[in-house]
C-alpha cells in the first residue's frame, strides 16, 4: 500500500484516508500493522467494486444508515467488515470476494 504523508488530506479531525488505494495520512500519526490492515481490506472492496461503485455505495449507504440509531459510519458495511477483521492480519488471504455483503444484515456474534 503506498502511504503519503501530508497535512492535507484528509480534513482535519480525521487520521487517514484510503482513496483509490493510496493512503493519505496526517504526519504525526502512528500507522499500525491493524490500521495499514483495515485499510487494505477497504482496497480489496473498491477493487472488487470496480472502484468507483464502492464510493457511490460508501456514501448511499452513509445516508441511508443516518436516521437509524448508532454511528452511520461506524454501522456501514465496508467499516463493520475491516474493523470486525482488521487484527486478523491474515484475513485478506481467506476472505471471500464481496465478504462485506454479510456486514449488511443486523449484528450477528460473529459480526458485531
Ligand atoms: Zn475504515
């Protein structure tokens, strides 16, 4: 994954961006092996999207999961599916293609 280092991007009060693959992060932030992880299982989602279809969905979903109770970012499929596994740094050898549509039903034990 190539990583760039600038104040920039992302806005402020967020740490990193994953955008087309490439990681924008804030200079004093600490990249761990999980976090370089949760980003690379959000990579293999674009890339099984085609790209550009994983944004659209991204945001649709966002909106769609706005008015329901919770974090509208933290209950999107995408995230449920890379924090659920990003401490598995292994996961993306097993993980079967379009694995985050299960992350899209309501919480089950192993999908929390
Ligand atoms: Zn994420």
């Amino acid at each position: 994954m190539i990583i760039f280092r600038t104040k920039r991007i992302p806005a402020k009060h967020y740490d990193a961006i994953n955008i087309f693959g490439m990681l924008f992060v804030h200079p004093g932030v600490l990249l761990s092996e999980e976090t370089i992880n949760h980003e690379r299982i959000h990579t293999r989602q674009m890339l099984e999207m085609l790209v550009l279809p994983f944004y659209i969905w991204y945001v649709v979903e966002w909106l769609v999961r706005l008015p329901m109770s919770g974090r509208a970012y933290m209950n999107l499929s995408f995230e449920r599916e890379a924090y659920a596994n990003e401490r598995n740094l292994t996961y993306l050898k097993t993980r079967k293609p379009y694995a985050w549509v299960k992350y899209l039903r309501k919480r089950t034990k192993d999908n929390k």
